[in-house]
C-alpha cells in the first residue's frame, strides 16, 4: 500500500459523503444506486479512506447494526487504483476490531470471499440474483395481498423481528419513504408477510421479502409486478428452490450470486423459511 495512503485514517462516512460513494461505484462498475447509499448511510455506520490525490475516496463500506446482536457489512469497495494493495484488507480489519465479539454477516461474491476467509468469516448460505421483467403465467397467486397503510407498521415491525431475528426498526420504519411500494398479505388472523420495492439504477429491487411459505412470497411478488413497468431484481435464498423455479418460468434470469458468510456466529438468527430475500445485500 502506498504510504501516502496508509498514512490517512479510516473515518467515519455522513450523508455528506453520498457523491463520493456513488463516485467510487461507478468507478468499479458498480450501479450508481444513489438511492440505496443515502439510505444505508443514515441508517448505518459508514467508514471510508479518502484518497490521498483528493480524488473521492479510495475505499470504503457500510456496516448496519441490527439491535445488539449482529452487524452486517455491505458496499464494501475499492478505487481501481488502489485495488490488490492491501487496503479493503485494511479497512475490514478496521470494522471487525471497531465491532469486537459483536456476530458480523455479509454477501460475499466470489472474489472477495478468499479475503473474508482469512480474516475469520464462514459460509453459511447462499443468495441468486435474478433479474428480468416479470410475466404473468396461469392463474394468480391465491394469497390476498394490498398496498401496506401506516396502521400496519407495527404488525410489519413484530413479522420482521421474529423472522429476521434482530430488531431491524430503524431500517423498517424508513421503508414508506424509501421504497414505491410496500405491500402486505394477509389472512383472517393478521399480516402472514410483507415486501417492498424500491428503485435502483436499472430495475425495482425487490426486498425484503417475507412471507408465511412459498404461495404467499409468489403473490407478494406478482403485486410488485403489477404496480410497475421495470424490470424487477431480486436475491433469493437459495434453499427456496421452488420460487426461484417460479420466478424464472416468469422471465426473470440469474445474474449473479453470492456467498452469505458469518463472523462470530454459527449461523444467521431467525427462521430462514420465511425470509426469502433481503432488504438489500449490502444491509442483509
């Protein structure tokens, strides 16, 4: 690593620093998704190292703390100039001693895997992009959905926090604003999932999404479709073998997948059954 660079501090990021995380994104290829960093860096702890030409930054990421028990790692990314030098290994070191004994997840892609082995992360699971514009195909799906009210919040709060497993209120709370839709379904006796989809930079993403079983993600997602013209993306559990099917027989294709891997904790709290997908990889 040039000394020049590692001489300057890993400091704390604001919503100050929107343009130069966008910046850095488009610099590796990445979405712009200005959207989706505004929201993670109010709602989570961002950590940067400014490049030391005054050039933006030259890394940077974002960890979301959820109650008292787990932090996930996301955006963790590195200017070109500065990639294979030693300093994303320098910045995650960076949070995992910032964090201490607290349990850290992240969706790791199959380049930075190696790096997060050796600095203590396991594989626990994995997720499949997939992405298209969704076609109907044969009857819809049975399960009663429609658009989420303010009275529902707390009902979204309690199913978010027993199937996600940690209290995740200040990320759900912000979901009506940030997202173009949220939606629940329902049965006689309350709320049996819910989900939102939220504008990137070249299609809906949809997430989270949870739901009682399988019928009730696919009605979900089927609503999502309906209220849009874009092409929808998701990251799906991949132990969901049967939605996946279903959404690929509707138009969507993968693109991408990713290792969900734990540091500090055997495995993610929870009940995966119901958690389908997440808000967004970068925040789990």
């Amino acid at each position: 690593m040039p000394s020049a660079l590692n001489e300057l501090p890993v400091r704390r990021l604001t919503t100050g620093d929107l343009a130069s995380c966008v910046g850095l994104s488009e610099s590796r290829g990445w979405p712009r998704d200005d959207h989706k960093w505004g929201l993670l860096l109010a709602a989570g702890r961002g950590y940067g190292i400014d490049d030391p030409d005054g050039k933006g930054l030259a890394t940077a990421c974002v960890v979301t703390v959820y109650g008292s028990g787990l932090a996930a790692i996301g955006m963790l990314l590195v200017a070109e100039e500065h990639a294979r030098q030693g300093v994303g290994r320098r910045m995650l070191s960076h949070v995992i001693a910032e964090f201490g004994s607290v349990p850290l997840t992240l969706y790791a892609t199959e380049t930075g895997r190696p790096l997060y082995e050796k600095l203590g992360f396991q594989a626990v699971g994995h997720a499949e992009m997939v992405r298209g514009r969704f076609h109907p195909l044969g009857q819809a799906p049975a399960a009663a959905t429609r658009p989420a009210t303010a009275a529902d919040l707390p009902g979204i709060l309690r199913l978010d926090h027993e199937v996600f497993g940690e209290d995740r209120t200040h990320m759900i709370t912000r979901l009506p604003a940030f997202s173009d839709q949220l939606r629940v379904a329902e049965d006689a006796d309350g709320l049996t999932g819910y989900t939102a989809a939220w504008p990137s930079t070249d299609s809906d993403v949809v997430g989270p999404l949870i739901a009682r079983d399988t019928a009730t993600a696919q009605a979900l997602i089927a609503s999502l479709a309906a209220g849009t013209d874009r092409p929808l993306r998701v990251d799906i559990d991949v132990r969901h073998e049967e939605l996946l099917d279903w959404v690929r027989a509707r138009g969507l294709e993968t693109t991408s997948s990713n290792t969900v891997m734990t540091r500090s904790i055997a495995d993610l709290p929870g009940d995966w059954t119901r958690r389908f997908a997440p808000l967004t990889v970068a925040a789990g």
